[in-house]
C-alpha cells in the first residue's frame, strides 16, 4: 500500500503540473503516436542489428534509434504545422 503511494507520488512528481492541468488536445495524440512508432521502431531495429551482439548493446541501439526516430517525426509535424498554418 505505501509503495503505491510512493509509487504515485513519484510519478505526480515526474510530470509538469501544467501538462497535467492543460485540455487535452490533439497535439498531446500526436506525441502519444509518435512515440509510440519510435519505440516500436527503434526496438525492431536495434533486434535486427546483426552487429550489435550483446544485450546492453542492443538497449543502447534501441534508445539511441528512439530518440533519432522520434526528432525526425517532430520535425515533420512541425513541418505539415508551419505549411497548413
């Protein structure tokens, strides 16, 4: 019971109060899919790195293609937001 709320508390902590307090829009969707795609994709790509032979080395690939995969699909929602605008 108190490691929930400990639990809980943390993760209250983790998050900004105004993202917490903001309306739900469809920019918070659309971050939601994108990291989602890169999370799937980066970890497909890291598993199929044939050069990557230990498992640290593949968490490692995984994060790093995250993080490349996922700036590249913001700068492209950036991108359609700036030419739609």
């Amino acid at each position: 019971m108190v490691k929930n709320k400990i639990l809980v508390l943390i993760l209250l902590l983790t998050i900004s109060p105004w993202a917490q307090a903001a309306p739900m829009v469809a920019w918070k969707s659309y971050l939601a899919v994108v990291m989602g795609i890169a999370l799937f994709a980066g970890t497909i790509l890291s598993i199929r790195n044939k050069k990557a032979e230990s498992r640290a080395s593949k968490i490692l690939l995984a994060g790093l293609y995250f993080w490349v995969i996922t700036f590249a699909e913001l700068i492209v929602l950036a991108l359609v937001y700036q030419f739609t605008k």
